[in-house]
C-alpha cells in the first residue's frame, strides 16, 4: 500500500478537489449552512437542524461503506454511538476538570475513540464483503447491544448518560450553551468533515477502494489486499461516524443505548439508499429528504414506518440508484434540451402515478384510523369538508383513485419508456460523437 | 442430575426449534445465495396464521394450513418481487428482504393489533408426557421435537436424494447449463423459495404457542437464526443443526446459572472489593451475560474456524 500512497500521488487530488466549479458548490454549501439557521430560526427548527447536521455526517459516513466500498453494514451505529458514549465521558471529565478537552474539539476525541473501536472489530468483520459482511456486522451490532445493557457503569442503564456541554472557558466569546452556537459548531464539523470525505474520495486509496469493491479478485492480483483495504476503509468510516455521534451527544446532552441500536444502523441503511449511493450527493439527499419526512409526516399519520418500508422496496426494485440518479436523469435529458419531445409521456406518467399513491394513501390512512381509532386522520380530516364523512365514502373514493391510477399507469408506462430509451440513446449518440 | 437432564431437555428442544427457523433460511441462502432478512417475518406470520385459523378449526388444521399459505406466499413474493430484483446481485436482493420485514412488521400490527394475541397449546397435548424425578416435561415439547426431526430428514430426502432436489442443487452452481437442459430456473427458485417460507410457516405454527405471539416475535429470533447460519457454516443444514442445538443448549444452562467469577474467586479465597476496576467485570453473572453469548460464539467461531462449523467455504 505504502508505494501507492506516496505524497506525490496523494496532493494529485489538489486541482480535482478545487476546479472553479466545484469551488463554487463548496461555496454554496458554506453559505447554506450559514443562513440556514437565519431562515429557519424557532427554536425547534434550530434544533433540527443541528440534529441533521450530524445525521448528514452519518449518512455519509456509511456510504463510504455503501457506495464506495460495497459493504453493507448493519452496526454502523455502534461506531456513532460507541463515538457518543466516549465524548460524554470525555466532557465529564474535562468538566471535572481532570482532562483539558473544550467543547469544539470533543468530536474528534468522540471520532478517534470509535475509530479504535474500528481497528478492533474490522478484524473480524472484514474478510469478506457482501453478504457475509451482512450477516456478521448484523451479529456485531446486537453484541455491542446487548453488552451496553450488562455495563451500567460506562453505558448508564436504561436512562443513558447525561454531561452538561457548558463547562471550561469560553471559545472565542462562544460557552456552546445556546442551541444556535451548537448549530454552528455542528456546520463547521460538517464542512470539515464532507470536505475529507469528498477528497478520500478522489485519493488513490479511495479509488483502490472502489476497484475492491468492483472486482475484489482483480484487485487482489494486481496487488491490493481487499481484506486490508476494506479494514482502512472501516477504521475512516468508523472515524466520521464517531465525530457524528459526538455531534448527537453534544446537541441533546446525552448518549443513550438506543443511539446504538439496530433501528438506528437501518435508519442511516435507508437513508442512504433512497438518496442515492452511487453518488457522493446521495447520501446529503437522503439525509436531508428522510429525516424532515419522518419528522414532519409522523405529525400527520401513523403509517409512517409502512410508507418508509414500501418506499424503500419501491427504490430497490426500480431505482436502485436513489433519489440522485432520478434528478440526474431527468437532468441530463433537460440539458440536452430534448424534455419537450418526453413532455407528455412523462408528465401523464406522473399523474396517473400521483393518483394511484393517492388512492393507496386514503386507504392505508382510512386502516390504521378505523384500526387503531387514532387521532391523527388528516384524511378524515380533509374529507369532512367534502361531505363524504363516512368511511365506506372515502374508501370508495380510495379504491376508485387507486385502481383509475393503477390502469392509467400501465397504459402510460410502455410510451414513456419508449420515448425516454429513444430519447437517452440520441443523447448518448451525440455526446459519442462530440468525444471523437 | 435431574437439574442437568430437565435443562438439557428444554436447551434441546429450544434448539430444535431454532433449527426449524434456521433450515429454511440456510435453505433459501445455499439455493439461491439470497439472506432473507424477512425469515423470522414469515415465522411470525406464520404463528398469526396459525393462531386465526386455529380459532375456527382446531389447532390441527391450522398447523397444516399455516405453512401451506405460507409457501404460496414466499412464492407469490419471489415471482412479483424478488426476481426483478435478482439481475441487481445478491446485496439487491438483501435489501429486497430488509425492507419486506419493515413492510410486514407493520401489516401484522395492522391486521392483528399491537399486543400479543392468545395462540395456545392444543388441550389433548396440554399435559406432561413423562416425569423427572420431580420436575415433568410437557408432551407439546416432545411433539415440537419429534416435527422438528421429521422436518430434517424430509429436507434431506426431497434435496439430497429426490430427481427435483439434484436439479436444484445444480442450478445453485451452472443456472446457465441447468436452463440449456430444458430446466425452468426461475420457477425452480420460486420454489426453493416458497420451500423456505413454508418452513418458516411451519416453525411459526409450533413455536408460537409456547412463545408468546406477538408483533416483537420476528425481531427477537430474527438475529439468532443469523448467528446459527454463520457459527454452522453459511449453507450447510447439517452445520444449520449442531450450531442450533448448541446455541439452544448454551442458552438455556446460561440463563439457569447465577454463578459469577467473584463467587468462583471468593471460593478459593480472594476477595475483590467492590472499587476495584475489575469489580464490574468480575460481578456479572453468568446469566446475565447469557443473552451475548451466542454472539460471542459467533465471534470466536470467525476467528478461528472462519468456515463455520460445517461449511465448506470461508465466510
């Protein structure tokens, strides 16, 4: 590896990571973070946003796993919230004056924590990829689990443990007591830490990462060993997902046992699928579209967790490339200026599919309503006005919207595919011939 | 003695079980190369089904209904979902299952409510068969094992011995030559499949009764039957079975022994005070790390014999 990864190689990456374009978008990424909490500025959304700042850290963090490295890991919260336990106990002690650790460095020390804790389990899990990778972070994951109910002392039971993150002197006038010093200190970590993950991305083991995760065997032969390659890839993964879980600990003041549960390993899994993990958007995508989804839909309905279940095998089925590779497509179609031509198939495509989810939607709301008799039917709410308040009406209504939608679908869906396969192909033929 | 006998009865038949769960999973892997994360879902609906049928018909029908509803399901499943996700590879279709769990978790709380519902042992087998020296082991118990051993060697029988069995084990490893030689592969694999969930059904319908049926029964043997694959080796039911049998009974001495090393160290004289660092350590007591245990066996078994008990390739 050593040979490869010569300073020479490694500042290769300079002039791709800062061309005037991307420059720009980095810019721009700066300024959102800026004003973000200036828009956005109740106490609740400042909060929120602190939350997915450290969400998006996550996200990106596993699809370093995901996406770059094909291994599909089901324990990646371990790394998040062993990196949360650490920075708790760090900000104890420093409070107790007993370690010199101010608050804006605690992330690291939180990153630098599970990355150890990487190095340790990489060895057992890093052997191979795919499914037995699977199958053996699915058993790491409980493991670590169950061993946070038997350890009270480090992991605080039932309750967690809980730090204070005003202590020390100030930094720079800021005591990180407010949540907006929070947010900001949560948006410079996640600055810092899309811009080294975007750069691993373009470094030579980066790329040797992706040749492993392409053809494990080819790598092997040209003298890559995958084993080795996929544990440095863990060990910087579990760094960044350590730094996101320092984030979480420090914006609620505690670290708890359910940060790292296998719920939240699925949740960072089905974010970063739907946004995308092919590409390095992908996983900001997710993070951002799941987690205002779940905070805002679980306000409207109780079907949330289903909605996210179907949603996700919708995406594995026919759109494995997430949310991204939809924009992306849509988008290079729109460039090419050929979107008139796809216009009407695409736009009858979208209807006859918004009316069939519709009708699916007022069914699955009018189940869970009449089932479990709860508060939260926004359908029923919306359908008093129209003066179907019965709900053999609404599901009636239901029933007729899904399956018009359905048959409209399947009359649509064969000339849009047409058009849109036509369409692609002229593109690829004159960006072919604009290369040669 | 009879401590022994009673606790290695019960960790036998716990394990039994296990390896009705398990079968079908190793099953559908060493088939299809597919890990159906939605396993321990078909188990539990399996028992829901059961449960239902049964309060019309008796436990008897309900017992033969479940897992034949079950197979069409799995069936239904792997031809309208599965398979257009197969061209995508394995990790697809991985994902393909962990999203189905997601989705089945949530129309079972839907159909059946989110509190556990009152599926019974059967009344001619509610009562004890025979009886150890003073403790008596129930007759359901034995009959869980007895349908668990039948179900090996008719698993046995139908892949290793029967004309349809040999044609899809060659499948596993030449679809291409298996296809050329006028084979239908796909439907082939929506058998293995259906095959798996049946199973699943079937140890749904017995298990359920002596668990409690309920919507958390999936997530609480859904990582367990994971374990049982990897420490048997990944693909190999008769790895599939020691590995159950052992974790079955591990568990089961685990949970009954209140012993820890500090009671093992104040024996031979030592005494560790309660502010040493170790205290914490030295304090846990057997049981309570039994529910870990599985999951370091699984561990060590990677380290040292990555191949799994009985596989025989590396995992």
């Amino acid at each position: 590896m050593s040979s490869t990864l010569s300073t020479q190689r490694l500042l290769m990456i300079g002039p791709k990571l800062l061309n005037r374009s991307r420059f720009l978008v980095w810019c721009g990424f700066a300024l959102i973070l800026l004003i973000a909490p200036q828009i956005f500025n109740s106490a609740s959304s400042v909060s929120f946003l602190s939350q997915l700042g450290a969400l998006i850290i996550f996200c990106l963090s596993y699809n370093m796993l995901l996406g770059e490295a094909g291994m599909l890991s089901f324990c990646h919260a371990v790394f998040s919230g062993l990196g949360g336990f650490f920075a708790v106990h760090v900000m104890n002690l420093a409070a107790d004056g007993l370690v010199f650790a101010p608050v804006f460095i605690i992330p690291l020390v939180g990153g630098f924590a599970s990355a150890i804790i990487g190095v340790l389990l990489g060895y057992v899990t890093t052997k191979k990829s795919g499914t037995t990778f699977a199958m053996i972070t699915l058993g790491i994951g409980e493991l670590v689990y169950f061993l946070s109910q038997i350890f009270p002392t480090f992991f605080g039971g039932e309750a967690g443990v809980t730090t204070d993150r005003v202590y020390g002197a100030p930094f720079l006038g800021m005591t990180f007591g407010p949540q907006i010093q929070v947010y900001y200190l949560t948006a410079t970590w996640l600055m810092l830490c899309t811009i080294g993950m975007y750069a691993f991305t373009s470094t030579p083991l980066g790329r040797v990462v992706n040749a492993v995760r392409d053809n494990a065997e080819r790598a092997e032969f040209i003298g890559y060993n995958p084993r080795m390659v996929r544990h440095l890839v863990l060990i910087i993964s579990s760094l960044f997902a350590g730094i996101a879980g320092s984030l979480t600990a420090i914006n609620f003041e505690i670290a708890s046992a359910e940060s790292l549960g296998g719920a939240r390993s699925a949740q960072a899994l089905l974010f970063t699928f739907i946004g995308g993990r092919e590409s390095f958007l992908g996983p900001i995508v997710g993070a951002v579209v799941g987690d205002f989804l779940s905070a805002k839909l679980s306000d409207y309905t109780a079907a949330w967790q289903l909605y996210l279940g179907i949603f996700f095998i919708i995406f594995v089925m026919y759109a494995p490339g997430g949310l991204v590779s939809i924009i992306a497509a849509n988008w290079r179609v729109l460039r090419a200026g050929a979107f008139g031509r796809v216009l009407p198939s695409w736009l009858a495509v979208v209807a006859s599919s918004v009316t069939a989810i519709a009708g699916a939607v007022i069914l699955v709301e009018l189940a869970y309503s009449t089932i479990f008799g709860l508060q939260k039917t926004a359908v029923a709410e919306l359908f008093a006005p129209m003066g179907a308040s019965s709900n053999a009406g609404a599901c009636g209504f239901g029933v007729a919207l899904l399956l018009a939608g359905a048959f409209w679908f399947s009359r649509t869906r064969v000339t849009f595919s047409q058009d849109w396969d036509r369409i692609n192909s002229e593109i690829g033929a004159s960006e072919r011939g604009r290369m040669t | 003695m009879e401590y022994m006998l009673i606790n290695l009865l019960n960790g036998l038949s716990y394990g039994l079980l296990l390896f009705m769960l398990s079968a079908g999973l190793t099953l559908v892997f060493s088939m299809m190369g597919v890990l159906n994360f939605a396993h321990a879902s078909f188990y539990m609906i399996g028992a829901y089904i059961s449960y239902t049928v049964g309060l019309r018909t008796g436990f008897w029908i309900g017992l033969i209904v479940a897992p034949i509803l079950l197979g069409a399901l799995g069936a239904l499943i792997e031809r309208f979902g599965l398979r257009s996700v197969h061209r995508y590879g394995h990790v697809a279709e991985l994902l393909f299952t962990f999203g189905l769990a997601y989705v089945i978790l949530e129309l079972v709380q839907l159909i059946w409510g989110r509190g556990p519902v009152e599926y019974s042992i059967p009344k001619e087998m509610d009562r004890p068969l025979f009886t150890l020296f003073t403790t008596t082991f129930p007759m359901y118990r034995a009959f869980m094992m007895g349908v668990a051993l039948l179900m090996l060697l008719t698993i046995y029988v139908a892949f290793k011995r029967s004309r349809i069995g040999l044609v899809i084990q060659a499948a596993l490893t030449h679809p291409d030559s298996v296809e050329a030689l006028g084979h239908n592969v796909p439907r082939l694999n929506m058998i293995v499949f259906g095959g798996g969930a049946a199973l699943a059904g079937l140890a749904g319908a017995i298990g359920g009764n002596v668990f409690v049926t309920e919507p958390g029964m999936a997530d609480e043997v859904g990582n367990i039957i994971f374990v049982v694959a990897v420490v048997g080796g990944l693909g190999s039911l008769a790895g599939a079975l020691i590995a159950s049998l052992l974790i079955g009974v591990l568990q089961t001495f685990a949970v009954s022994i209140d012993y820890s090393p500090l009671t093992l160290l104040a024996h031979a004289g030592f005494q560790v005070s309660t502010d040493s660092p170790a205290y914490n350590v030295l304090n846990l007591s057997v049981a309570e790390i039994a529910p870990i245990l599985p999951y370091l066996f699984m561990i060590l078994i990677l380290v040292f014999r990555p191949k799994g008990l009985m596989g025989t390739r590396e995992t």
